[in-house]
C-alpha cells in the first residue's frame, strides 16, 4: 500500500511565542513515528519560526498560518483549502485557544477534529490574570467545544477538570501521557558522576515567572552551608531578573546560567545531576521531567495539577508546595544528603518511563484515537 493510500494528519500549533517547547516537541514525536500509518502534514503560526526551522529539519514543509484571534476567518478559510487540497483526514490541534479555530474550520469544511489540551483549567496558585483565562477558556469550550471529536489531555487530572468543568462527556476525553524514548543503559556511563562529592542540582525551564525558579533561587541562599552547584538550562523573559536576584542572594559561583542548549548538551548535564528541580507555580506534562526520569535522576517538583501522575509521592522523587522556600530547601538537601535515596528514586524514575511514559505507549494510544475516528 503506497502513501496514496494512507489517511491524511494535519497537525496545527498555534503556539505564539518564537521556541520550541514541549507542545512542539509533542507533535515532532507524533509525527516522526505515526507517519508509517498516516500521511502527515503541518501547519504553524508564524510568530514561530523556530519552530517551523526545527520541522524543515525533520523532513516537514509546513504551512503559515497568522495564529491570532484577529485572524480566525482567515487562518480558518485557508485550513479548509489546506485540508481540501491535501486531502487531510483529520485535523489535530494543539492547544485549548484553537477552539475557535477548530469551531469556525468545521463551518467550512466537515471533518473529524482532534484537540489536545496541554496546560491545566484550574489551580489555585495562577495569578488573577491566568484565573480570568481559565475561566475564558472553559465557557468557550462549553459554547464551541462540540466541534471537537476528541479530546486528548496529558493528565488523568485535567481529563478530570474538563469533565467536570467544562460539560464534556467522557466517552469525548481520552487521556494519554506524554511519553519519550528510553535512554539506553549504555549512552554514557554516570553512575559514579552523579556520587561525586559535588553533587549538580539541574534545572531545564524556560524561564518565565510560572516556573517558580527564583523560588528555588531562596531556597538554595539556605543551602550555603552544604556543598552544590547548580545549572539552569534554558532561557525566556525572567533571564536578566534570576541573574539579579542570584547576585542578590551572592550565590553567582554556585548557580550557572547555561542559557538554551543542544539535546546533546542538556542530556550531558542531566545524566550528572544528583537532582533535576522544577518548581513550578502550575504546569502540564513538562518533558524535563521526563528526560532526568529516563536517566535515572530523581525529580523535585511541586504538588499542582497533574504532577503527582508523574512523580507519585516519595517514589521517584519528592513533591513540595509551590512557593515555599523552606519546604523545597528541606527536599533538595534530603538527595543531597542521601544519594543512596537519590539513587533508589531514580531507578523508579527509569522503570516508570519504561512502564508507563514511553514513546511507545503515547504513539500507540493516539494512533488508536485516530483510527477510532476514521471508523465510527
């Protein structure tokens, strides 16, 4: 059977800033590995031509779209005809803001929509401004959502919220975790880096206020008495900001800003690390977690959202409230202070990526969403 014959995937994102995060890296994965059953083709606002230089490099010529409210009529008008001209099967978004989107697409064409929902419909600990989004985001999809054919959300915990929330009927949610490909035992040898008597505390965020990193920043000014360093990877809006408070708090020989790295180079950092922290106001699925999980290395996170779907409590690494210095400087000294601990935390964090959060498992569960479309 030749690719004539295979069913058409057109994946939209609609992600407004110019990285690639890991919504992006999520349909990458989808699409290198569901395109032996499908044809796949992409569509991507041009806010992020990064992105769009990162899927040219994976062997896909996507297709612009503007990607703004203002823009509905039109991004949805040229989908159509995208759809029309490709003959795309099923159109798969990537975020709760293309509901819109997806609503006025089926007016001009008919055909089955899948939406994934990344980040959480409610919490406590967002701002009042995030509070009005969620609240924005959950009428639109009591008003529009019935466009949608299925939806995928990352969590057990925010299929939940949509349920509940939202008015969706459950047989319309499928909850499938992110996953990623194990990292085999002989990629490099670590074991012995990771004891070493200077254990490297790892962060792998974009910096933006969400993610909580000058909160990790007090933490570790009570930590001054116990040896560390720190490496934060990434870069984003708070970069300047977490630099000043690091000089604030005289911690700037011991926290290392590494800015945006290759895979290789982040992986290289990771598999030395004692600890990977994430101290997150709210989150969805974060990758990060993932990749120090397939490397063995214990996580630190925060009790929000879906998290604790990832790190059951005290199993493969410790979870803490959000904004609390105190509790989170307890947690990271506790890996400091046991590495056989760490060591045990982290090889749950290897199995539970074999068991449950693999590549494999996500692929093979979203082709079934696929193909439970296609027949009904």
């Amino acid at each position: 059977m030749g690719n004539v014959m295979k069913k058409g995937i057109l994946y939209v994102s609609t992600f407004k800033f110019d990285l690639v995060g890991g919504g992006e890296n999520y349909l990458i994965d989808l699409a290198s590995h569901i395109q032996t059953d499908f044809r796949v083709e992409f569509a991507s606002s041009i806010n992020n031509p990064t992105f769009m230089k990162t899927l040219n490099q994976h062997g896909y010529r996507a297709k612009y779209i503007n990607g703004h409210l203002s823009s509905i009529l039109g991004d949805a008008r040229f989908l159509a005809d995208l759809c029309q001209d490709r003959q795309i099967d099923i159109v798969h978004f990537n975020s709760r803001r293309d509901i819109l989107l997806a609503h006025r697409l089926v007016k001009y064409i008919k055909i089955p929509i899948v939406l994934t929902i990344h980040t959480t419909l409610t919490s406590p600990y967002i701002s009042l401004l995030e509070k009005m989004k969620c609240l924005l985001y959950r009428a639109i999809i009591r008003l529009f959502g019935q466009s949608i054919h299925r939806y995928i959300t990352v969590t057990q915990y925010n299929a939940s919220l949509l349920q509940k929330l939202c008015g969706v009927p459950p047989n319309r949610i499928t909850a499938i975790y992110n996953g990623i490909q194990p990292v085999l035992d002989d990629y490099k040898s670590f074991t012995s880096a990771r004891q070493q008597r200077h254990p490297i505390i790892g962060v792998v965020s974009h910096l933006f206020p969400m993610k909580g990193i000058d909160v990790l920043l007090r933490s570790l000014a009570l930590l001054k008495s116990v040896t560390w360093t720190c490496y934060i990877i990434g870069d984003g809006t708070e970069g300047e900001r977490l630099q000043a408070l690091t000089r604030k708090l005289e911690l700037q020989d011991r926290i290392i800003f590494k800015g945006k790295l290759p895979r290789e180079e982040v992986y290289d950092i990771i598999k030395c690390c004692r600890m990977v922290v994430l101290p997150s106001w709210y989150e969805s699925f974060p990758y990060s977690l993932l990749e120090a999980m397939s490397f063995g290395v214990p996580i630190i996170t925060t009790r929000v959202s879906g998290l604790h779907e990832i790190v059951p409590e005290g199993k493969n690494g410790i979870l803490v409230k959000p904004g609390q210095p105190d509790e989170l400087k307890k947690a990271i000294y506790t890996l400091l202070d046991q590495p056989e601990l760490a060591w045990k935390m982290g090889q749950e964090g290897k199995r539970l990526i074999m068991t449950r959060f693999s590549l494999e498992n996500m692929v093979s569960q979203t082709r079934q969403v696929y193909r439970d479309i296609l027949e009904a």
